[in-house]
C-alpha cells in the first residue's frame, strides 16, 4: 500500500513538474495503454500523420537504431527505435519510426524532431511510444504524465457477460444464473481523445453495492518473466486481458436469489459512466 | 670523425647487436606467419533453385534470398520471400507472415510474432519489443517471458537466452522459460545494454554497458547465478547496437571501439587492440589450427584479418563490397555478394 502511494505521489509529482508533450500532432494516439495489441499494451499506439515524431520532453539519447533486428537476431518493432533519458528519471521509448542520425550533441529539447515515420495505413501498426519509470522499473500510462487533451465523453460500456467453463452468458436487463463462481467479461471503451476503441482508465465491479474489483491502468511491469498491471490491484495480464479486447475479472461467487451487478468506468478527465444489471441466481 | 663520435657509434653498433641476439634468443617469436587464401568455387544464386546435393547442408539468408547449400557449391534449396526467412539446418521461418517450414514435412506451422532462430532453437519477439516466445522443433509454443523494459542487445547459447534492456538490466532465461539470473552492471552515469555476447557453452556473458562512462563488463557462471569476473571502463561513447562476441575457445572477449577492435581475455589479465577500423565486426575462430578469422565491416566495405589470439595479426584481405551473407566454418570462409556465393579456404604454409 505505501509503495503504491509512493508511486502515485512519484508520477503525480513528475507530471506536474514535467508535463510531457504528445509525440505528434493530431490525436494524441489511436491505441491507449492496456489495448489489446498482441498482448498488453504498455504505451500508446500513434499515427504521425505528417511524418514527424517529436520529443516528449527534454532529454538525451541513450540508444538509437534503425534496424529491422538486434545483432543477436531478436526483432525490432517496426524497424527503429529511439530512447531518451529524461532528468525526472522517466526514459521515453519510441518504436517503428526511423531515428534521425545523432549528431555530435546528444541532447534533445521537447518537441524536436527525433526521426520520423510513415502515416499509417488502415489496418496496419502504428508507431509506439513507451514512458518508462527508471526507478520503479515499470511502464507508465502516458497519460499521466502528458499534457491534458479536452475531453467530455465518458468512455463507453458495451456490454458484460458471465462466463464458466467455456459457458457465457451475455448480461441483459434480467438474466437468470445458476450460483457458484463465475468470471465477468466487460466490454468498455473509451474512444475519447484516442478515437479509438482504448480501455477507460478505471473500472469497477459492484456486486449489491460492494466492491468486487478495481482497476487503474496506472502501470505495468514484468518480474520472473510474468506481466502485470495496476498498482493498486496487481493483477496478470495474460489472465485479465482477451484477445477481443474484454477485460476478465473473477472468479465472483453468487449466492442464490437476488443480485445487482453494476460496472463502472471512468476516464483519467473524469467522466464516469454506469451499467446495472439484476441477476436471478438460482 | 674525432674519438668521442667513433666511440658513440661503437657503442650504437653493440646495442644493436645485442638487441638482435635478445630479440632471436629472449623473444623466439616467428614474424608473419604465411597464410594462403585459396579460392574454391563461386556460384551464382537465384530463386527457384534445387538440385538434391551430398554433404553437409549449410543455411543461407541474404534479403528475402532464403535456402540451403552445401560445401562443395552445389545449392541444395533456394527460394525468395518478401522480408526474407530466419534458416536454420533443419528448418526455416519466413519472416513476414511468420510461417515455420520443416525440411521433409510439407504443411507450414504458424508461429505468434516475429521469428528468429539462435543456437538452432526457434524463438519469436513479441510485437512491443519486451518478450520471447520459444518454440519445440516442430512449432509448437514452449514459453513465454516477459522483460521489464524493451530489450536493447540480446544473446544466446544452448540453453541459455539472454536479454540486455533500454534500462541496463541483463536478463538470463533458461531452456524452460525461468528466470537463470538478473543483473544490473550500473557503474554508469545512465544505464543502458547496448552489446551482448554469451559464450558457446554458456559459461561467460559480456555485455557493454552505460552512458558517461561505458563499460565492458564479463560475467562467469558461479554455480547457478553469474558474478562479474572482470570489466574495464571504455573510451567510447556508442548510443547503440556494440558489437561484442567471444572466440570459440572462450578466453577472450572480443569489443568494438573507437580505435579498433579491442581483445579482453575472461580473465582481465590481457587488454590488448586488433589495428580494424570497423562498424561491425563476426568472428570465428579454427580451434585446429588456433587461428581466429575475424570480418570487419565499416560502412559497405569489409576485410578479413586473421590473427592468432590474443592480437598477433597474420594478415588481412579485402573481401568484396555490399556483403550480403557471411559463414566462417573453421578456416573456411561463405560469403555472397553481387548475387553470387563464393567460398574461399585459408591455410597456413
């Protein structure tokens, strides 16, 4: 607990003393930290619609590569990546873009030009961008960290379903369970100021009005070779996190009669939305 | 010539002399030993080619030319992909839609990420930089590990993988997909892995390491973890890929920098200097004859230098521009440019 509160004030304090920019221009990126990107993503996914990728912050160069791989064989993200050590000891990584040549100065300010890469085409990857605490060694949502984008659309709850053992059962207005433990499937979005389909920065799960579960997509880190998110709730994410982009939490026990599940989300601007539903256990 | 200057040059007439006796006596050490490069065959290549051929067959990958050889020259396979293929001896992976094909088994397997081969076993990385997935010989998936940070410099031996991160951590991952040993070098004013070499029998890491200053740091297995077994600081100031590899017999370390290609014995005891400009380098030595072949590269040019450990240099020849493969095997040496693949045979007279 105190070691989360230490990480929030840390990343509370960096980004109120470095506010760092978006890379581009535009949307601030198409895919937000936790996306379902062959796995967890750990930064965001952007599109640098005119070619340019900027540096979020003033930094040094701390390794620079055009290559599609390593001299060990092991593959580079979209053929390029740059990496700048900054002075809050947050390190900004960037895939997929080509780095320009480093000249004899190291340096970089905020917002110059680092490298460049392509516009993204329908369907394909975009560029990567990954704050990284040094300290802590963990990712960081970059929107903690960046400047504020206007934004009064709450993220949106598409639906919520139950499952076990293969078995799902959608949520719709009255749905009938049998008790026992079941796993809840949660679909939300937050297209806003992504423009696309994001995770919402929080979630909650309320079974009768107590809390079931809660997540924050503050952080993620890797340890023994397992991946992990949320702070606060440190959960894996190879269990958490579905192939179609629903978030898994669970198992939940459902004692027989009557029950309301309810989901919350919220955005990091604040805005909040709500689903109920009443289950009849059985 | 008065007495005192027919006296100096009596006494520089001796000093030579007895250097001389010293030199053949005190240091019996032959000069340049005469090594003969032996041409053998060139072959054109092309996609599309197959002749069934004996022998040993060799892997080839050069841009999206992908296949099999063997030593003599004949071509055993050949065949082109967009972005090319990883090859390994009994299989190959082609890298754009990351199929795995078998020699002798008809069906494709699909693999999840980007696929590589090392030390013969089939690995692919995970799209955001920070994971490994590795695979049984016939595709299917063992494990998968996740890194702490994107990985920066990466190496491997049988059983023993190695990741070397952005944020200047080394990672060892054994056969089984568990953590074998973690481990920060630090010593610098920020931390970072940008070179990395494991040793053919997994005895010894060497990594460089840091910004301001760089480091050259070797690790040696003590039972099941990795101690530093020596290091020294670096005039060099690289922001990215190092070049680091270790010659087969294992008691040296091999480094780029600035002024050439440095030569550090496991042991810290030899700190020595190959005279190579280069960006990059391969190197492999024939434990037969204890000579190391050493290919250079800098920018599109490239030479080789032989020489026997630590840094006695035997000599050195310009190999064509624009090599596109490169396989030393023993004293052998495969390359292809100009779409043709030559090899050429080195001996000592």
């Amino acid at each position: 607990m105190r070691r989360t509160v230490w990480l929030v004030l840390a990343v509370g304090a960096a980004s109120l003393a470095f506010a760092f920019q978006w890379p581009t221009e535009g949307p601030p990126y198409a895919y937000g930290f936790g996306s379902f990107r062959d796995g967890f993503l750990k930064g965001v996914e952007f599109d640098a619609a005119d070619g340019q990728v900027r540096a979020i912050a003033d930094g040094e160069v701390v390794f620079s590569y055009t290559g599609s791989r390593l001299p060990g064989g092991y593959p580079v993200s979209g053929g390029g990546l740059e990496v700048l050590s900054h002075h809050s000891g947050m390190m900004s990584v960037y895939a997929g873009l080509s780095p320009r040549p480093l000249g004899a100065d190291r340096m970089v300010k905020a917002g110059s030009p680092i490298g460049s890469a392509s516009p993204v085409e329908k369907g394909a990857r975009g560029a990567l961008l990954f704050v990284y605490d040094t300290q802590e060694r963990r990712f960081v949502n970059p929107v903690m960290v960046m400047e504020k984008k206007a934004d009064d659309k709450p993220p949106a709850i598409r639906g919520a379903a139950f499952v076990v053992d293969g078995r799902e059962v959608p949520l719709v207005s009255s749905t009938e369970l049998r008790q026992g433990s079941w796993f809840l499937l949660v679909d939300a979005v937050d297209a806003s100021p992504s423009g696309q389909a994001s995770p919402p920065f929080e979630l909650r799960v309320l079974v009768d009005g107590s809390e079931r579960a809660r997540v924050l997509y503050d952080a993620s880190w890797s340890k023994d070779g397992a991946s992990y998110a949320f702070t606060e709730n440190p959960t894996e994410e190879r269990g958490y996190l579905m192939p179609d982009g629903r978030v898994r939490f669970g198992p939940l026990q459902l004692a027989r009669g009557k029950s309301v599940v309810t989901v919350t989300v919220a955005d990091y601007a604040g805005n909040r939305r709500e689903s109920s539903w009443v289950l009849s256990v059985q | 010539m008065d007495d005192q200057s027919r006296r100096g040059t009596t006494i520089t007439i001796l000093a030579t002399g007895l250097s001389l006796v010293a030199y053949f006596f005190a240091l019996a050490e032959p000069l340049s030993t005469e090594l003969t490069a032996m041409p053998r065959w060139v072959v054109p290549l092309a996609s599309g080619q197959g002749t069934a051929s004996a022998g040993t067959r060799i892997p080839f990958s050069a841009g999206d030319l992908f296949g099999y050889f063997a030593e003599d020259g004949s071509v055993f396979f050949m065949n082109s992909a967009p972005g090319g293929a990883a090859v390994a001896d009994g299989a190959y992976a082609t890298l754009a839609d990351a199929r795995l094909y078998r020699l002798g088994k008809p069906e494709a397997v699909g693999l999840a990420g980007l696929p590589f081969f090392d030390s013969g076993a089939l690995y692919s990385g995970l799209a955001d930089g920070t994971g490994l997935n590795a695979y049984d010989a016939d595709g299917a998936l063992k494990w998968t590990y996740r890194f702490p940070c994107l990985l920066s410099a990466t190496a491997g031996s049988p059983g023993l993988w190695v990741g070397g991160t952005v944020d200047g951590w080394l990672e060892g991952v054994d056969a089984d997909g568990k953590r074998a040993f973690s481990f920060s070098p630090g010593g610098s004013r920020i931390s970072v892995i940008l070179g990395l070499a494991v040793s053919p029998s997994g005895r010894w890491i060497a990594a460089i390491s840091g910004l301001d200053r760089q480091r050259l740091v070797i690790l040696g297995r003590g039972g099941t973890d990795f101690r530093v077994a020596s290091h020294r600081y670096l005039d060099s100031d690289y922001r990215g890929p190092t070049p680091v590899s270790f010659l087969d017999d294992e008691g040296y370390a091999l480094y780029l920098r600035p002024d050439g290609i440095g030569v550090w014995s496991v042991d810290g005891r030899t700190d020595d200097l190959l005279p190579v400009k280069a960006d990059g380098f391969t190197v492999s030595m024939d434990e037969g004859t204890g000579v190391a072949y050493l290919v250079a590269r800098k920018g599109d040019e490239s030479e080789l230098v032989a020489f026997k450990p630590p840094a006695r240099v035997l000599g050195r020849i310009a190999l064509p521009r624009n090599l596109e493969y490169l396989r030393m095997s023993g004293s052998t040496l495969y390359f292809f440019a100009d779409k043709r693949l030559a090899r050429v045979d080195f001996w000592q007279e």
